[in-house]
C-alpha cells in the first residue's frame, strides 16, 4: 500500500538552494553513511542532512561577509564538491578550524539516524509518517521542529540538534515513505512545515490505493488513487492488503527530501537570526569559555585571575571569528554550588564574573565536583571547562560520574589549585585530610584530556594565561615516550600544518633543554632564546616557539625532582573527530548504532572525520592522507596496537573506519587514539585525540519520549542492558538533574554472556518545573563483587520542559511494566562488516550530495 520512496515539502523565505541533478541509482533512505556497505549507492538520512546544512550555511556566507575579507562569490562553489572544511577555508581564512561545525553536523545527523535504531522511535509510525499516520507524523514532525526552537533559545544546543535530527528524520521519511512522488509532484509539500495549514486528501487505512506486488520493485501498481498514501514498516499495525516498492522513484524523493531539509533549516535560520542559528550548528572555530569558581574567603586571588582572563579574552576577541559563542560560570563553595549562569552575551558574563567574590567559607573540602558537573551539562561539547580552587573535593563519589560525562560531552578539565601551606595552616578544617585527596581532580583531567596544575597565589595570575591560550584550540602533540622516563629525553615531530606551538612544564624542575631537527638547543633561562621565549612561575615553566617552525624530529630533556608533567601543544586547523559504533546488518535500516565508548566483547566500528583539509597551503597540492591508528595505554603509554584505515567515500569528506576487535579492546584502562600519515609531500603527520576512551563493561541504552516533557506528568522511559562478556551481577542507580522524582523496576540484574535486560523508568515532572529547560536524566551500572576492578557504566539522557501547545496533545504510549529478560540480539545484531573497496559505486566519483551543479533556485519563505 505504499512507494518506498517519495518527495517533500515546498520550500519557503528566500533559501539558497545548491543542487546536484545527477545523481547515483540506488533504493531508500538508511540511517547513515555505514548503510552503504550494505546499499552502495544508496543516498542516506546523513547526506540529505549534511548537504542541507551545507547549503543553508553557504547561503548564510554569502548573505554575512566576512569581516575584513573578501566577500564569497557563488561562482566559486559552482561545479565543486561542498564540503564543511572549504566554506570554512573560504570564510574565515586558511587556519581556522572547522571542527566544532563538523561536530555540530554530526550530532545532527546521529541524532537523525537514531530514529531508526532507538526502541522508542523504530517502529513509531508517526516518527516515519508509515500506516497512514501522515497527520499524526505532521503534528510530530513540527512539534519536533518547536523543541530544537525552545531548546536553542534556552543554549542548551546539545538537545536542540538532538531534536532537530529527529524533525529531519521524519521530514526525510515522509518522501521515502509517501506516494508524493508517485502523485507527480516536482516540490516539497507545501503545507508540512506548517501546522495551521491542513494536510488534506489523505487516503485511510481501509481505502484500497495499490495492488499486492511480489517484486522489489512495483512500477504500474497504483490503483489511479488521488489521494496521499503511505506505507508500513515493522509488524504494528499490520500491513493491510497491498503493497507497492517503487525504488525506481528514490532518486525524486531524494530530490525532495533535500529540498525540504534545506527549508527546514532555512526556517530555523528566519525563527533563531543568524548568530542563534550560527550557535546551533556550532558555524565558528571559536571554543566557548567555561569557569567553575570556588568562591569561599580564601579565593581572593584566583577570582581576580579569573576576572582578569576573561576581560582579556572579551576584549582582545571581540568582534572577531575567535570570539567565544557561550559563556558558563558555575560558583561552589560549601556546602552549596550554583546556579549556572548561561550567556552568549560577553557583557552579561563579565557583569556576572565581576559580582562573585571571595565571601565565607573557608573550610576545606568543597563541593567543586557537583559544581563541575553543572557546568558539564550546560558547557557545548569539545569546548575547555577551568576550575579555579584552592581546596580538595567534598563530593568525591562523583568522580566516576564526572569522568564519563566529560567523555560523552568530549570537554577537556583544566585545575588551577592554589595550595598554598601557609595559608592552608590557618584554614578550618573539620577533619584530618588525606595527602591523596586531590586524586579525583586528576582522575577527571585524565578522562578528559585536561591537567592538574598546582602554584601558589602569587603565580595564579600568569599561570591563569593558559586559559587564553588552551581555548585558542589548541592540540595536543604525542610525545615518545609518552610517559617521562629519568635521563631519556622526550621526542616530538613538527609538521608544516603546526603553528605556536607551546612547552608546559610542570614540576621540580633543576633544568631542561629543548632541540630543534637542526641541532639548535634552548636551555631554561628566561626570556628570548634561540628557539622561543622562556616564562618561569614558581613549578610552572612555558616555552613558546618562534613561528615558522622547522619541521622534522624534536627533543626535550628535564632534569627533575617528584612527578613530572610535560605537555606540547600547537595551532593547527588538521585534526580529527572519532566515533565508535556497531555495525547493524538485519532489519529494515542497517546502518552503524552510535557508543559513547566501546563495549568489552563487541567487534567495534572506529569512525574517523579528519577535519581542516580545505585549509592546506595551495588547494591545489595533493591532500594529507592518514593510513592507520595507534590505540595506547594512558596510563604506561604502551602501545596497545595499530589498526588500517580504510577510506569511506570521496578523499576529500575526510572519513576513515578501522575495525577494532574484541581482543583489541581488551584493556581494562583508559587509551588514547593516534593518527598516523603524510601530507601531500610525503610528509609525516601524527595527530592524537584530544580526550582518552575507556572501554566499557556492558552496553547500556537509555531512551525517552519522543517529544517534550509536560509539567505535572509521568514520562516514561526505557533501559537496556546487555552484556557481551562473562556473566556479570550489577547495580543499577539513577539520578536526575534537576531532582525531579524518578522510580524503576530494574535496581540489579544478573546478565549471561550475549544477554540482555530491559526495564522501564518513570520520571515525574512536578507541576513547578521551569519550561523550557533541560532535564538529564542518568543511569549508572556498577559491577558487583568485591573483586570487581571494572569501573562503572553511566548512561545520559537529555529532555526538555515544555508548556505544551494545543497541537501537541498526543496520545500517550502504552508501556510494559515488567523486566524483560532476552538474548542481546534482538535490538540489534552486532557483526563484523568487512570494508570493502568502494570503487565503482556508492560514494566514489562524484558525490551527489556535495556537488554543485549550477542550479539556483529562489524560494520564498512562510513564516512559521
């Protein structure tokens, strides 16, 4: 009863539209870029999401010269792959980095193939517009376009792409999944983006609209209906009689999904400006600025080198691409922290920033490490978080919790204590503190790619400096041996694609020397030297190279007392996003499930995005290639193996997986990942992640509504668990943020090898909660035993409160109460995928997704 591929809705005020025509034969639309193992040629949810953002961000570049450069021209795109590192190379300049905005698109594009793997959005045919639910599909496809609105005026822009990517979806869906395209439309649906314009002549369960039809394809089928049909996915409801295929329409339906997308994102630019839409998809290379300020009586000093950074950092970027998008300050003392304050306004910030000070208190510990986590949940991903204390954590159990938020959001931790002993001997304390307890605060900076650096008040102002310098974007270079071995010196290569590069030193220095390839040495004395300019605070040394570098193999010697730090870090627009996945073969949608971090036991998918290939010196010299991956212990800096990577698509998009066994994974601490390769000159390259993984015990999956939350109800939510190891017993705790009342059926649960367990939560939100505001809901599994050495398992959920809109009365789902106890394949089937060579279909060639073909079309855009 339904075409499984069809168009989209018309398009709106005036939207830029660069359109490829000529595009590859293939069938529907999978989740993502991994569905084309198993569909070469196939055009995918993530190329009509990707292209689209694309285009409306081009449009916007055009509209919004850049300040003090050229205008773009759009003959200048024309005839060329579009991609994100080019109108970031074009706009900003050659060196600025595009990473953020790659980030942001993939956050999209995941959260829009999630739809098609998450048990609350798979088989919901009013998510995919199946089972002739298109007005239903409506009233969620714009009430989901309403969320990503609310969410981004609140900042919290992780949730508005999150809800933006399941709009997308389902706007997507619905000329995959619709006869439009049969109905000989050539524009997107006019009134879908639209609630108050009514969807009308649509056909009902019982009408007859096609004729059974065994084949994969079923062209002539139709019954010569009129009205808009769609089709039936999954086993409820159940397929009436009829069934129609028309892959030989997917191709036009993708036309139209495109177009739509564009419009989509278009109106999403008319409701946010264009600096909020710009804040949405992260379109700048600048990082946020994040403070988490310990405000008791004795932080004087570290509260006015804070004040001091940030008034050097709003003055010194203002008005330029540097200037930072978001502003979060969280205050904590004892035994209170908060509230966080959120701005994009670096006016506000400052006038918040110059109202703390140093009051009360002044017993150690305090609660810095609740204070870390509020900031962790409002702080974009991949930005730097400081926290400035001079005291030890009170609330240390929530370490673990910390570490895996700071790896989910991918933000790195940087601790300036001030530990100053003759301040500390007349400081209150309430109990005899421990020598180790400033350990969570290296756990944290561990997990999350950060330092821990002690000084002392007099020091605090110019060490404070870093602050300036780390959210310059810095990457951090792998050193050899990674960890300090006494007497062995430290070495570290420079390529052309480095610039500033930085020497921290942190410890019981007695002396050190640095050399370039060329023999040329630079000893510790302070001030311009051969190599750089030499900054000495108390244990704290900087080192900053003089720019042009020599490339090739360099060298640090450190003589020294007690631990030891060394850190070198450079600018550079080359680096690279990762993420790990499981490839799903069966069912409707095969494509790769997104992990946070891989699970012990599952053949694991690495995807790597290199960003910053439109920013090499002459776009014309051949592109950096990177051939494999080194995964290393953090902790001995052992190298745990190389794996190949294979390329996915076009040179130029810059994706590369490798496939990481089981026995590969094996290790029980933290690792780091590598790249390694060569520029266009044969060069060599290396590139470390900026944040360790860690391998996981088991597989959790927390999933919620599809929609918003309503004050004064019960929301409910769904648990996975699954292990793929030995039989484990484990615990199972939640918490929520803010504390909303939160009940389960599931608080331990006993898994076999390759079983699994569901259970079902319920959250209820108090008639007083805020609208508009974001919930993370958290779910933590321990393993249970005394010999356990494993570290805890955490799942995040974000949702939003929202005053509902008479359109968004839904009928609420029906939802077991019951454990349910199964083998861990039924959600999805974890396989080994071979990558094979993708010459001759699919992705090679040209890409039809980012290629302009010359076509511009003027849309005029409805309010909506």
């Amino acid at each position: 009863m339904l075409p499984a591929d069809a168009p989209l809705s018309h398009l709106g005020p005036p939207a830029l539209l660069l359109l490829q025509l000529l595009l590859p034969p293939t069938t529907a639309f999978f989740p993502n870029i991994w569905s084309l193992l198993a569909a070469p040629g196939s055009i995918t949810h993530q190329d009509l999401t990707e292209e689209a953002a694309l285009n409306v961000t081009l449009q916007l570049f055009l509209e919004q010269p850049p300040p003090g450069r050229p205008p773009l021209r759009l003959e200048d795109f024309l005839g060329r792959t579009l991609l994100a590192d080019d109108l970031f190379a074009a706009y900003f300049g050659p060196g600025f980095p595009s990473r953020r905005f790659r980030a942001a698109l993939g956050e999209v594009s995941r959260a829009n193939a999630a739809q098609d793997f998450l048990p609350t959005s798979r088989n919901d045919p009013d998510l995919h517009f199946d089972a002739e639910r298109l007005g239903q599909g409506r009233t969620r496809l714009v009430g989901a376009l309403r969320e990503t609105v609310v969410a981004a005026g609140a900042l919290d822009h992780t949730l508005a792409r999150q809800r933006l990517g399941a709009a997308l979806h389902a706007l997507q869906d619905f000329y995959s999944h619709s006869n439009w395209v049969e109905l000989g439309m050539q524009q997107p649906h006019p009134h879908l983006l639209w609630p108050r314009q009514e969807l009308r002549s649509l056909a009902q369960v019982d009408d007859p609209t096609c004729s059974d039809c065994e084949e994969l394809s079923c062209p002539g089928n139709l019954l010569g209906v009129t009205l808009l049909t769609s089709g039936y996915f999954g086993t409820h409801p159940s397929k009436p009689p009829g069934f129609s295929p028309h892959h030989m329409l997917h191709l036009q339906a993708a036309k139209l999904a495109l177009l739509a997308s564009i419009q989509a994102f278009s109106l999403l630019r008319n409701r946010l400006g264009d600096r909020g839409f710009s804040r949405l998809l992260d379109i700048t290379p600048a990082s946020s600025l994040s403070f988490v300020l310990d405000t008791t009586g004795s932080m004087g000093e570290e509260i006015n080198a804070a004040k001091i950074q940030a008034r050097h950092i709003v003055e010194q970027r203002r008005g330029s691409p540097m200037e930072p998008s978001h502003y979060v300050l969280v205050p904590f003392h004892d035994p209170g922290f908060g509230p966080v304050f959120i701005t994009s306004d670096p006016d506000s910030f400052w006038q918040q920033l110059n109202e703390i000070h140093a009051l009360g208190g002044g017993d150690e510990p305090e609660m810095c490490l609740s204070a870390l986590e509020l900031a962790l949940l409002h702080t974009p991903p991949l930005s730097d978080i400081f926290v400035f204390t001079d005291a030890s954590p009170k609330d240390a159990y929530l370490t673990n919790r910390v570490e895996s938020l700071t790896r989910e959001r991918r933000c790195r931790v940087t601790f300036l204590v001030t530990e100053d002993p003759s301040r500390v001997r007349g400081r209150a304390r309430r109990e005899v503190l421990s020598p180790l307890r400033f350990e969570p605060y290296e756990a944290v900076a561990l997990a999350s790619g950060g330092e821990v650096i002690f000084t002392k008040d007099q020091y605090i102002q110019d060490v404070a400096a870093i602050v300036g310098d780390s959210i310059a974007d810095l990457v951090t270079l792998p050193l050899e041996p990674p960890i300090v071995v006494p007497e062995r010196p430290l070495v570290f290569n420079v390529d052309g694609l480095l610039q500033r590069v930085t020497v921290r030193i942190h410890g019981e220095v007695s002396s050190f020397w640095i050399r370039n390839p060329a023999g040329v040495s630079q000893g510790q004395d302070e001030g311009e030297g051969p190599l750089g300019h030499t900054r000495h605070f108390g244990q704290f040394w900087i080192v900053t190279m003089n720019d042009p570098l020599q490339t090739g193999t360099w060298e640090i010697q450190v003589t020294a007392n007690g631990t030891l730090r060394v850190r070198v870090q450079a600018q550079t627009s080359l680096d690279f996003l990762f993420h790990f996945g499981i490839p799903v073969e069966d069912g409707p949608h095969p494509g790769l499930y997104p992990l946070t971090q891989p699970v012990t036991g599952l053949q694991t998918q690495l995807l790597v995005e290199v960003t910053g290939l439109g920013s090499r010196g002459n776009p014309g010299d051949p592109l950096p290639r990177f051939s494999h991956v080194v995964l290393r212990g953090v902790l001995q800096g052992e190298e745990l193996g190389r794996v190949p990577l294979e390329p996915m698509g076009p040179q130029e998009r810059g994706l590369l997986t490798a496939s990481l066994p089981p026995t590969l994974l094996a290790t029980s601490g933290p690792f780091s990942l590598e790249l390694i390769g060569q520029d266009g000159a044969g060069q060599g390259l290396h590139r470390a992640a900026p944040q360790p993984c860690a391998v996981v015990p088991v597989f959790l999956e927390l999933s919620g509504p599809p929609g918003f939350l309503a004050p004064g109800t019960k929301a409910p939510l769904t648990l996975r668990i699954a292990s793929f190891s030995g039989p484990q017993d484990l615990d199972l705790r939640t918490s929520v943020n803010p504390s909303f009342a939160l009940s389960s059926n599931i608080s331990r649960v006993h898994l076999e090898p390759n079983e699994s367990a569901w259970g079902h939560l319920w959250l209820e939100v108090p008639d007083s909660a805020t609208p508009d505001s974001m919930v993370m809901v958290t779910v933590t599994a321990t393993t249970d035993g005394e010999a356990s050495t494993a570290p805890p398992t955490h799942a995040f959920l974000r949702l939003l409160v929202l005053a509902p809109a008479p359109q968004d009365q839904l009928p609420a789902p029906v939802h077991s109460t019951g454990l349910v106890l199964t083998t861990a394949g039924p959600v999805f089937h974890p396989s080994v995928l071979e990558t094979p060579s993708r010459a001759g279909g699919g992705l090679v060639g040209t890409p039809w997704w980012g290629t302009v073909a010359g076509v511009l079309l003027l849309l005029g855009l409805a309010f909506w």
